[in-house]
C-alpha cells in the first residue's frame, strides 16, 4: 500500500472523519468541531488521499507512577477498506509515536463481540487486563 499516509488529524479532515465515525459508532448528530490539542488528538489513515481510517488518542499521566501513556479509542477503518493492514499501519503509527513521546504503555478497551478488533490488538502485542470497567451514568 505504497499510497497509504498515515499522520495527525487536520481541521480539513473533519467532514470525511465524522462520516467514518458514523458509519462505526453511535455518536452525536451536532458536533461541530473535533477537540485537538497536545494531549487529546487524532491520527488518520488516508488512502490516495481519502480518509479511510481513525483513532482517538489521549496522553495521559500517572502522577503516583510518574509516567505517561495513551488512551486510544474510536478506533476504525472504513469498512470497504478492511482487513488489508490499515489498522496495524495506524497501531505501528502510534507506538513510533509513542516511543519518541516519553509514554510507558498503551491502553484501550473492547468488547469481546467485536472480534475484529480483539484480534487486531492481540496481534498488535496488547494483552487483556482482568479488570472491569465501570461506568455510572450522571
Ligand atoms: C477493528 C478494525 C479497526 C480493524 O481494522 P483493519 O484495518 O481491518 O485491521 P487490519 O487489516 O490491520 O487487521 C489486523 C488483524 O485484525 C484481525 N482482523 C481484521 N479484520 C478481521 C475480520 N473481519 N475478522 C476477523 N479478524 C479480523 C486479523 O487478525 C488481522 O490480522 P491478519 O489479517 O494478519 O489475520 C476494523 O475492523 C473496524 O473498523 N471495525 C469496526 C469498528 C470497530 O470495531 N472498532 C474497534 C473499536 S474497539
């Protein structure tokens, strides 16, 4: 996938993320800007320059352990484009990333149903944590 780019959000790319975001997630209808700062940002992957892949990064920091690491979420790739790398591409994006930005570890979560991405991750050196994640609704 010689055409392949991978690099940070852009404002210009809003449109074509939020329809990518659509197609995958349950998200608001009224969002009118994506935040993008030092510590909360995007990555796209573009394939002969259309956005065709997404993930959310947030930096983190454990104070008690002095560190940092990476929240991802909304992680995708349009559906016409899967199963060919792009997510990996993206994953080996951020762990350069990563290794230049002083960041202990990785972290996100999954649901098991989503098979694709559970798979993506093992492949990609993530282990499962036996944890829960709890939510209260405010
Ligand atoms: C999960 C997702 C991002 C993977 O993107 P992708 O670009 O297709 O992933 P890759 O091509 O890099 O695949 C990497 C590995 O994932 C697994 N995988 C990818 N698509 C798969 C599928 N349809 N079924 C089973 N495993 C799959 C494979 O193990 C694959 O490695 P392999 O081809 O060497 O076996 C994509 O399927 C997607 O956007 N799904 C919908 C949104 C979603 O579930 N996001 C995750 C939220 S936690």
């Amino acid at each position: 996938m010689d055409n392949l780019v991978i690099r940070k959000y852009d404002n210009d790319d809003f449109f074509e993320v939020i329809d990518l975001l659509k197609d995958n997630f349950n998200i608001s209808n009224n969002i009118e800007s994506i935040d993008d700062n030092i510590n909360s940002f995007g990555i796209v992957a573009l394939l002969n320059k259309k956005i065709v892949g997404y993930i959310r990064i947030d930096k983190l920091n454990n104070p008690f352990k002095n560190n940092y690491y990476y929240f991802l979420s909304y992680v995708c790739v349009d559906s016409n484009y899967q199963n060919v790398g792009i997510a990996t591409k993206m994953l080996e994006f951020i762990f350069d990333m990563a290794k230049d930005d002083n960041v202990s570890y990785i972290e996100l979560t999954s649901r098991s149903s989503r098979e694709a991405a559970n798979r993506l991750y093992l492949k990609n050196g993530f282990v499962i944590r036996d944890t829960n994640v709890f939510r209260k609704e405010m």
